[in-house]
C-alpha cells in the first residue's frame, strides 16, 4: 500500500539538541514538502524539494535544515537555533507539476520540549 | 503574498443538515484550490482539487465550488453525519514554486 509513513510520532528534545524527523514515501514522487502546524492555525511551510539533491526554504526556514538524497526520503533536522520548536510536522508529497494531482500527507510528528 | 482566510472557524450543526464552509484568498493568480480533512492528531487527506480553469468539483456528499476573480470557494456537505466531524482545511497553489498556502481552518462538528 503505497503512503508516506513519518517517524517517530512523538519526539522530545532537550535544549541545546538537534533532532531529526524521519519521512519516507513509496509513492514515486519527485516532490517532497514539509510543514508545521501551530494549535488552531493552518500550516506553513518549512522546506520543499522538487527533486533528488535540490531543495528550497519555505516561509519558516530558520531553525531547521533538510536533505534529499535519495528519491523517497526527506528528513527534516529541527536545530537548537529554532527556538521555539514545539509543534506539529507534518511531510507531504507530490508529483511535481501535475497540478491535477493533491499533495499527500503523512500522520505526523508531535514534537515537544523537556 | 497570498492569503487564505476559513470563515467560520469553528462550527456546530445537528446530523442531517446540509452546510457551507467559506474560503478567501488574497490574490487570483492560483494554479489550484485545494480542500482538505484533518482528524485530530492527524495528518491531512484530500478531499477535492479545483484547478483554476474550474468552477467546481463534486465527490459524493461534497460539492467544492471556486470563484477565481472574487477570490473564493465554498465547500458543500450535504446531508451531514457525525463521522463528518472534523477540521476542513483549504489551500491554494500559487507562486513560482507552485507552493500551498493554507487556511487555519474550520472545526467542524456534527450532533447526532
């Protein structure tokens, strides 16, 4: 069954730590995106990438790195420089330039501080 | 920079009746609306796409209609249930990345 599983599903980081979040698809998408999700507010986007080692920031880049080295995996690094990192993440992907297609998401990651 | 603004942000209908949720976006220029559900603690799922050069698209109990030049979509759930209860999400592609700008939301919920 083709999807995007993203892991863990809650996460805890301690300050000063880098932590990473972890999604895959198997779904044969070029696209790969990653948002966050306030309580109550829509989401915003953090880093997309259209393909294979390339990738762009979104509107909320700072505090957070991304790398796509292969196809099917995007993780996404939360810095100790995101000062304010507790949220929801969610990834999401697509078939780039088909604007007939959705994007898909994920389950989602809940990070949170100690 | 575009957007999107969900008018209600919350709403609370009893089971069987039929209701609108509002979307507005700031700039026309879009390549596609999107509508999406949210379960709480969830990801999102796809309920309908509206390409541009669309009016409106229907898939079952839901009729999603877009107004490009006014800025504005509405989204129809007939005959609402309880299992409709859920936070719907609209989104718009726009921009030379062809990105997403999403809404906050509209919590939906149904009474039996």
């Amino acid at each position: 069954d083709g999807g995007i599983t993203q892991s863990p599903k809650y996460l805890f980081r301690k300050e000063g730590q880098n932590v990473t979040l972890s999604c895959e698809q198997n779904l044969n998408h070029d696209a790969m995106y990653w948002y966050r999700q306030d309580p109550g507010q829509g989401l915003r986007l953090i880093y997309y990438s259209q393909i294979v080692n390339d990738f762009q920031k979104g509107d909320i880049a700072e505090g957070y790195s991304v790398s796509r080295e292969k196809k099917e995996s995007f993780p996404l690094t939360v810095t100790s420089a995101q000062k304010n990192p507790t949220a929801f993440y969610l990834c999401a992907s697509s078939i780039y330039n088909d604007f007939n297609q959705p994007q898909h998401f994920g389950d989602g990651t809940r990070l949170s501080i100690l | 920079k575009q957007e999107v603004t969900q008018i209600p942000a919350a709403l609370s209908v009893p089971e069987g009746e039929n209701l609108v949720l509002n979307c507005s976006f700031t700039d026309s220029a879009i390549y596609n609306l999107q509508w999406f559900r949210q379960d709480p603690g969830k990801g999102l799922t796809s309920l309908l796409l509206i390409q541009s050069s669309q009016r409106e698209q229907t898939s079952g109990r839901l009729n999603a209609s877009l107004d490009k030049s006014s800025g504005r979509s509405t989204l129809y759930i007939a005959a609402s249930q309880p299992g409709d209860s859920a936070t719907y999400l609209c989104a718009v592609a726009s921009g030379s990345a062809r990105q997403l700008t999403f809404g906050s939301g509209t919590q939906l919920t149904v009474l039996p």
